[in-house]
C-alpha cells in the first residue's frame, strides 16, 4: 500500500511538523546563529579579561567587534583623516559595513539574527514564557500585570521614536566631544564591564531592559537602541518584505503574537516596518499554507 | 518571487561574515590599537604626539621621539629608577598623564 503525500494548497492549514522536521527549521538556524556569535563575543571577552592588558601578549577587546562603535567614530575617522575615538579601531569599521550591507539588502536581519543582545532579550522573554506556562501563580500575576499596564500600549508607537533620539545623541556626542558619550550608558558594555568588576550606569540600565524582557519582547531594540534605528532607516531599501495573503489568512493574529518587534503582522499586507528585523518568526508561526510569506520584489511602501 | 526563509539566513550569514573575511584577507582589519594591520605590535613613530597611548611603555616614547629616558623622568618628577618597560597608563599621578606627556614632548619638539 502507498501513501501520497499532498502539498497543502494555498490557505489550507500546513502539516505539523514531526521528529527531526520540527526541528529543522529556519528558527533552529537563527538561534544557533545567535548562540555562536554570543558565544563567540563571550570568548572574546573572557580571554582578554583574562590574559589582562599589562602583558606581551595582545588580545582584542570585544568591543572590537561592535558595529555601533564604528558608527560613533565615523566622523572623526573622516574628519581626521583616518584617527578613531578611544575603544574603537579598524575592526569596528569593517562590522559597521558589514552590518549597514546586510540592512541594506536582508532588512534589520543584524538585528534577528545576529545581535547577541536582541538574542539575550528573546531568550529572558522565552524564559518568562516557559516560568508563565507552568507556574499558573506567574501567569497570573504578568496577565494582570499586562492588563494594568494595557492603557500604556498606546505609548508604544511613540516611545519607538526614542531610539532616533539616543542615535542622534550617540553619533552627534562622539563627533561633538571626541569619546563615546553613549558607553557609560550602554547595556552591552556593562554586561562585558562586569568581567572587569566595573560597574558603569550602563548597568542600571542592563537591568531594567532584563526586567522589562520578562515582559515586553526586546524592549531596547523596540525602545532604545541607536544601531537598530541606523539599521532599520538603510533597510527600508532592502528588496525583502513580508507579504500577508488576505484571501488564505484567517486573522488568527498568531503572526503578531509572534512577532518579538510587536508589530500587527495581521493587519497589514505588505510588512516593512524599519521595526522588523526579519526574524520571520511569523512565517515560521503562521498556521496557512501562502497566507505570509517572504518575498523578493520591490516594494516602496508598506506598515 | 518566494523566499525559503532558509535561504535568508544562509545570504545574511554568506554576506555579513564574507564581508568581513574578506576585509581581513585584504588588510583592511585591525583588532587593537597595539597592533597594526599585518598584525605586528603598533610601536610609535614619532611623526606626532597625537599616537602616543597609555598602553605604550616609556622606552618606546624615548626612542621614536629621540629624547632622553632620564629627560622624561626628570620633567614630571618620576623615580629615576623607573624601568624603561613601565606603561604610560601604570604612571598616571597628580604629576603625570598621558595627555601631559604630549604636550610637554609636542613644546619640546618645537624648541
């Protein structure tokens, strides 16, 4: 006796994913894309704290590897002819175009993919998912938290704007006064600063994103970060989009519940948000077969 | 025109670390202040005072500026006995600083 397998047809409900299949999927190969450059900046950060700066031996600093640290020195670099503000060498440069070239063609995927601080929010959000789904009493307490908290969601789409702020400031600083205003604050800084028992504001700062992470999906990529406002303005030229079938989707609004950038995936039919950092959580999520895809065109305009 | 979302990650990835590899295979890379792009030790070449860094050791600032050790020590009241191979950060007191070395060295250079 055979069995024919049968694609589902556009707006059926796809097959559930079984054994190996359901973990060979494109949200396996982004986390582990995530975990390997966290793992490796850690490494980074582990070997130079370590060996120490007194010593003939030299080791990069994992702020070598940190684009935004090119983006404060870009003007100096060209001002100056080619000199740096402190922290910042060659390196920073070289990932800064490195990541403005892949906004530039794949969106804010940088961001999505391979941002170890947007990998540490989702993983303290899925952490508060898996606490929430087993512990009734957590549940409980966010669901009325989330309910309480429900009359500030229309600061959202304002708050957004917040990370233009902190770009300008960031960039103008280090151009204005020589060194990077944005370090002292930074939350990717503190976290590396704590191998070294600095403690900077940057901390503070470290912690509250953590906590609201418990909360809200990547709120300093949301709210705060200036890369991903610089990222998000080159993607809005990028050729990739979204696009929502509105005659196969259902509106079961599993694709915007997915998405860790909050954005109404449901509602909109073409998604190039300078928010999205194509993660495509919510294709992977989508339940109907065509009804929201990834697709490679040219698309001007779209939420 | 679809895209498998498999695709997407492998030209992300093929993009952003090429891009980077291929920097580093053309020199265009440098990790560290103290090295240079080959990746040998970044030593100072006395062409401006601007390049010197706290991490470089008296010794070196001595002998790409052409100026005596003792000369050095003498200025900002350091124990003549101070090794050569002393880091400029390690010295910073209410007498010495790197930014007061190159301004010191800079007048020197003028005279």
């Amino acid at each position: 006796m055979t069995t024919a397998i049968h694609a589902p047809s556009f707006g059926q409900v796809k097959p559930r994913r079984k054994g190996l299949a359901a973990l060979l999927t494109h949200h396996t190969f982004r986390r582990l894309t995530q975990l390997g450059v966290f793992l490796f900046i850690a490494a980074i950060a582990i070997r130079h704290t370590l060996v120490g700066e007194g010593g003939s031996t030299i080791t990069a600093s994992w702020e070598a590897y940190c684009p935004m640290g090119g983006l404060e020195t870009l003007y100096k670099y060209i001002t100056s002819g080619g000199k740096y503000v402190a922290h910042v060498h060659l390196s920073n440069l070289v990932v800064l175009v490195a990541t403005l070239a892949v906004s530039l063609v794949a969106r804010n995927a940088f961001c999505g993919w391979l941002c170890p601080l947007g990998f540490i929010q989702e993983m303290v959000s899925r952490f508060s998912a898996f606490v929430q789904k087993r512990v009734p009493g957590v549940r409980g307490a966010v669901k009325t938290l989330k309910k309480r908290g429900a009359k500030l969601a229309v600061l959202d789409r304002y708050l957004r704007f917040l990370k233009y702020a902190v770009l300008v400031w960031s960039v103008g600083g280090a151009a204005a006064y020589g060194f990077m205003v944005f370090r002292d604050v930074d939350p990717w800084a503190a976290l590396w600063g704590l191998l070294e028992l600095s403690v900077s504001a940057g901390l503070v700062v470290l912690v509250i994103v953590l906590v609201a992470s418990l909360f809200v999906e990547r709120p300093w990529c949301r709210y705060a970060c200036p890369l991903g406002a610089a990222t998000g303005i080159v993607s809005k030229l990028s050729p990739f989009y979204l696009k929502r079938e509105s005659d196969a989707c259902k509106n079961c609004a599993i694709c915007t519940k997915a998405c860790p950038m909050g954005l109404p995936v449901h509602t909109a039919t073409t998604i190039k948000s300078v928010d999205c950092v194509g993660c495509l959580e919510c294709v992977d999520e989508c339940p109907r077969e065509g009804a929201l895809e990834l697709k490679l065109g040219v698309p001007v305009f779209g939420k | 025109m679809k895209v498998n979302p498999f695709i997407f990650g492998v030209l992300i990835l093929v993009l952003f670390f090429g891009l980077i590899g291929g920097a580093k295979a053309a020199g265009i890379w440098s990790v560290s202040g103290k090295l240079t792009s080959t990746g040998e030790k970044a030593l100072p070449t006395g062409k401006s005072v601007d390049e010197i860094k706290g991490w470089m050791t008296l010794g070196d600032v001595s002998t790409a500026y052409n100026v005596p050790l003792a000369e050095i020590l003498a200025a900002f009241e350091l124990p003549a006995d101070t090794p050569a191979t002393t880091q400029l950060k390690s010295l910073e007191t209410e007498t010495f600083s790197v930014s007061g070395l190159r301004t010191w060295l800079a007048q020197r250079l003028d005279q």
